[in-house]
C-alpha cells in the first residue's frame, strides 16, 4: 500500500470515529447546535485546543477525558461550523439526524479531497510534526478566524474562514491519526 492510500484510509478511520461521536450526540441533543453563531462554534473550537495545550505544556489533566475526544470535538465543532456559515445559524434546530449527517458528510470529504491536494504538494510532511504543533498550528488557525470574523469576514489578501476550518480539519484529523492509528 502507497503512502497516499495509507493516508486515505486512515483519513476515512477517523471519519468513521468523528462520524459516530457526531451520530451519537444528534440522537441525544438533534441538531440544536443549529442556533449557534459560526463565531460561537470559532469560540467553543479554542476552548477544546486551549485545554489540548494545556494538558501538553502541563503533563498531567483533572478531567478524566485525555486529548483525543478534544481533536474529535474540534473536527465535529469544524464540520458544523461549515455548515453555519452555508445556511446562517437558525433559531430552532432545523436539521433532521439524515440531513445533518449528509452535510458532515460532505465537508468531512471537501476537507479530505484540500488534504490530498496539499499532500501531494507537501509530500506528508505532517507525519513528521509534533502534535503539540498541530494543537499550535489550530490555534493559530482559530486566531486568524477571529480576527476575520471581527472585520465582519473581510480579508485583504488572505483565505477566508472556510477554508481555515477545512485546515482545522486536517490538522485535527493528522493528530487523530498519530493517537490513534500509528
């Protein structure tokens, strides 16, 4: 098996982990993340790397849930996110359990089709970086979409959120990855 198809498949591993996390919490909660800003879910996405850097720089956590349910929930937070910014936030949860998983669905996989662009361009160069450096990495990411949701999503020359969140993505999925599967 090619490198690449190593990563595809373990990019789909993490899907299906992601995916059912996701499921899972539409039949406890439906879609009442719906009423959530996008700028809501920027906020909730750097509480869980915020608290990944911190059990990092510390060594040592009190809640008894490690570092890989916050690379999950920040992949799930991302996807949703996504999603907000294509329908706007609604005041009433308005996505049925099929219709939600459709669209994870669909931006887990736009996510997958910029990675496999960008690895054929880096070579895998993530394999070798720390997870503390991906952490780094979404919260610089976070940083940068709070400063474009401030200027009411304008940018001068840069990528807009999308395509940060897409980044969130792959960056969480790669730690997943190195956690999980390696």
């Amino acid at each position: 098996m090619s490198q690449e198809e190593k990563t595809n498949q373990q990019f789909e591993q993490i899907k299906e982990i992601c995916l059912e996390i996701f499921t899972k919490k539409m039949q406890d909660y439906g879609s009442a993340w719906r009423i959530l800003r996008a700028s809501s879910l920027t906020d909730q996405i750097f509480i869980k790397a915020q608290r990944i850097r911190s059990i990092q720089d510390k060594g040592t956590q009190k809640i008894d849930e490690g570092i890989k349910p916050e690379f999950i929930g920040i992949v799930n937070y991302s996807v949703m996110a996504l999603v907000q910014l294509e329908l706007g936030h609604a005041s009433q949860p308005d996505l049925s359990a099929d219709k939600a998983k459709s669209k994870y669905i669909h931006y887990y996989d736009m996510a997958r089709k910029l990675m496999q662009d960008k690895n054929h361009d880096y070579g895998e160069a993530w394999r070798e970086m720390r997870i503390s450096s991906l952490a780094d990495i979404i919260l610089m990411k976070l940083l940068r979409i709070k400063q474009i949701e401030d200027n009411q999503g304008k940018t001068t020359i840069s990528e807009g959120i999308d395509a940060n969140y897409f980044d969130i993505i792959n960056y969480a999925v790669f730690a997943l990855i190195k956690l999980e599967l390696e």
